[in-house]
C-alpha cells in the first residue's frame, strides 16, 4: 500500500497535500455553508481513497540485495525445494553453477500448511511433514557427492526464501517445482515474484517426478 | 564438496521484509503510534463539542486568537519548506545550504513554539474552565510537546550538520527528522482546521 510518510520528499508532498485538503474543506464551510463543507470533506476523502487503492496496485516491490558472505571462492547456492529435490537435473545444475568454486549448498523446504492452520499457528505437523521430505532431498543430494546443509522454511515460499537470503547470503537461488499445471507455486507466481524481490540470479528448475524428466530455464 | 566454515562474525543481518529501511520503518511505527494518540485527543474534543458541548462552540465569553494561530501557521508550513530545503541541498552535495535550511527550520519552530506560549498567556480562559479549556489546551499542548521534541531532535541533526556528518549519499539523519517534522506539521494543519477554523 501507499505510505504518504516512507520518505521525506513524500512526507513533503503529504504535508503540501493535507494543506490543500483543509484549507479547501474551510473554506467551502466558511464561505457557503456546513454542508458544503462536508460535501468538500467527503468528495475530497473519496477521490484520496480511489487515488491510494489505484496506486498501490501499480507500486513496485523494492528488490531486496543479500549481503555476501564466505570467502571468494565460494559459491553459495540455495536451493527452494518442496518435494523435488534430487532430480538429476537439478544435480547437474548445482554442480555447474558451482564449478571452480567450493559449493555450499543450503535446501529450504517450506512447511506448508492450509490457511486456516497457519491462521490458527498450527504448524507442527506441517513442520514435521516438510522435515522429513527435507531430510529426503538431503540424502538424495548427499548420494551424488554435494554436501548440502538444509532448514525447514516458512509457509510462504517466498518469505522462506528470504529468511534464508539473511542468513545464509546466496550468490543464487534454484527454485525447484513440478511442471505446469501441477505446481501451485507456478500458479501461484512465485518465480516471477522471486525474481521481483531477490537481487540475485535465480535459475528455475522444472522437475516431474513421475516422467523422471526435467527441463531446466536459464537464469535471468 | 566440502562446506566450509563461515568466514562471516557477529549475528546475521537483521531480516527486512518490508520495502522500508529499519531506521525509517521506526519512525514510521512511532508516528503511527502517535496518530492514535493524537485520535484519541480529537475523540475526547469532538465528544465534547458535539455531543456533550454547548450550542455555540467556543461557548461564550470565550474566544479564539484565530488570526495569530494562522499566522502561527504561516510559520509553521514554512519551516517545512526550509527542512525541505534542507535536505534537497545535502543531496546535491551542497553542504551551506543544508546548514541553512535547518537553522531556519529550529528559528521557526522555536517561534512556532514562543507564539503558542504567549498565546496562552493572553488567550484568557485555562484548562480548568471545563470542556472547553481542557480539550483546547490538550490538543494544542500535546502537539506544542511534539513541536518542542521535534525541536530537539532537529537541534541535534543542525549539530551534527556543522560537525561535519552527513553526505549526498549519506544523510538519513536528515530524512528522519524531516519526516518527523513535517508529521508534526500535518498534525498541527489538523488542530487548527478542526479547533480554531471549523
């Protein structure tokens, strides 16, 4: 949403604003009469509020940039996981990005939960649920040679992917997901909204367990 | 394959969801704080003169200086124009003129301030002269208190400008306090719409 005060200039154009608003409400009172100044009042506050409800529609989102961390020839790749992690493409795709470099690979799996369980913060199972599908990916990443460390994320998988950006400082992220028309997070967006938020390459991978195929997209 | 230790020390870099710096973020929270204590400032007054108040408002014999608190007003508007000032000249690198525009701005609020103290000493009724006198003097008293620490925290930000701090790239002292101070001036336009014009 509009916030009239994130900066000083917009603060200034507020205060300018808030002037303009008054002085024209007082003086449709003062000359013509209360109700003119309350039909002022109220044209004035509805034409704001259509204003602040177009506007944040269009507001980009600032792009957040992770700090970097380890040493120079370190590759930190982080890896956004439900259940496909350890398709050989997706394997491949971690050893190319880290060639010539130490990899250092950390998996998220979100703990996906139902609107209603995460409203009433109750997420144990769901956490539970996405420790052992973590552990999973672990072992199959581990049984082709990268030692990947992994964490259990936030529901939304975007937010997940941002509080690892904090502690972990990746040089790029793989966003794993099931094909089209069976992943909700393509549904969903949530690469294109990634790629909005996260100031680092993110390269997505497309994975279907089923056909033990998978296509790969290049980073943009 | 190996991983390696973290070359990094000291605790992580704090998590930012939201769009805004953590600086500006609190002194967003803290205004947002301040409007619901400015709302319920305007809950008690606008309770005590439509609801419960008198036919005529200000009840008689009581009248209000409206033409000083304009000028007051006056004043008030223009400071926010000189902390403008002030801060679109850090960004062009011109360190003169945004030690200027913040002297001006504490000059203005101080005489913001001043005028209100002498208002009340000849506005001729006080707290105690029921509804009236104490929702006035609320209202303006507590955004007098925001003038007077907005004061101080523009002193400050005007010390550290002639210490030498603050660059085009660097000057978030300055954006703080302005956002502040322009807050307390949409404050005041509210106070004195409602309480001296209306």
């Amino acid at each position: 949403m509009i916030n009239p005060l994130r900066s000083e200039a917009e603060a200034y154009r507020f205060l300018l604003l808030t002037v303009g608003y008054f002085a024209a409400i007082a003086l449709a009172a003062l000359a013509i009469g209360t109700w003119a100044g309350i039909i002022v009042f109220l044209g004035l506050t509805l034409a704001g509020a259509i204003y602040v409800v177009r506007a944040s529609r269009t507001e980009a989102p600032r792009q957040a940039v992770p700090s970097r961390r380890g040493r120079a020839n370190e590759r930190r790749i982080l890896v956004i996981a439900n259940e496909t992690v350890g398709g050989e493409r997706l394997r491949n795709e971690i050893h190319t990005r880290s060639e010539g470099y130490d990899e250092h690979v950390l998996v998220v799996t979100p703990a996906l939960n139902s609107h209603l369980r995460h409203w009433a913060s109750d997420e144990d199972n769901a956490r539970l649920e996405a420790q052992k599908r973590l552990e999973a990916s672990l072992d199959r990443l581990r049984a082709a040679g990268i030692d990947a460390k992994g964490e259990v994320g936030d529901a939304e998988p975007v937010q997940a992917m941002e509080d690892a950006l904090r502690l972990f400082g990746a040089d790029e992220i793989i966003i794993s997901t099931h094909p089209e028309g069976r992943s909700h997070w393509l549904e969903k967006g949530i690469v294109e909204t990634a790629r909005e938020r996260f100031a680092v390459p993110i390269t997505h991978v497309v994975v279907d367990l089923a056909a033990e195929r998978e296509d790969v997209q290049e980073p943009t | 394959m190996a991983v390696h230790a973290e070359a990094h020390h000291g605790p992580p870099v704090a998590n930012q969801s939201s769009r805004v710096d953590a600086p500006t973020l609190g002194m967003l929270l803290f205004i947002a704080s301040e409007v619901m204590l400015f709302g319920s400032f305007f809950t008690i007054y606008f309770f005590a003169r439509v609801v419960a108040g008198p036919a005529e408002w200000p009840p008689p014999p009581f009248h209000l200086p409206v033409f000083v608190a304009g000028v007051n007003t006056a004043i008030l508007v223009t400071s926010s124009f000189t902390m403008h000032w002030s801060l679109q000249a850090i960004k062009r690198g011109n360190r003169a003129g945004m030690q200027a525009g913040l002297v001006l701005t504490v000059a203005l609020g101080l005489t913001f301030l001043l005028t209100q103290i002498r208002e009340y000493s000849r506005v001729g009724f006080s707290p105690q002269d029921g509804a009236f006198g104490s929702t006035f003097y609320g209202l303006t008293g507590l955004h007098g208190a925001h003038v007077f620490v907005g004061l101080t925290i523009l002193t400050f930000t005007t010390i550290r400008a002639f210490r030498g701090h603050f660059t085009p790239t660097e000057h978030r002292g300055v954006e703080i306090s302005g956002i502040y101070w322009h807050f307390v001036d949409v404050m005041w336009i509210v106070v004195y719409t409602t309480v001296y014009i209306l």
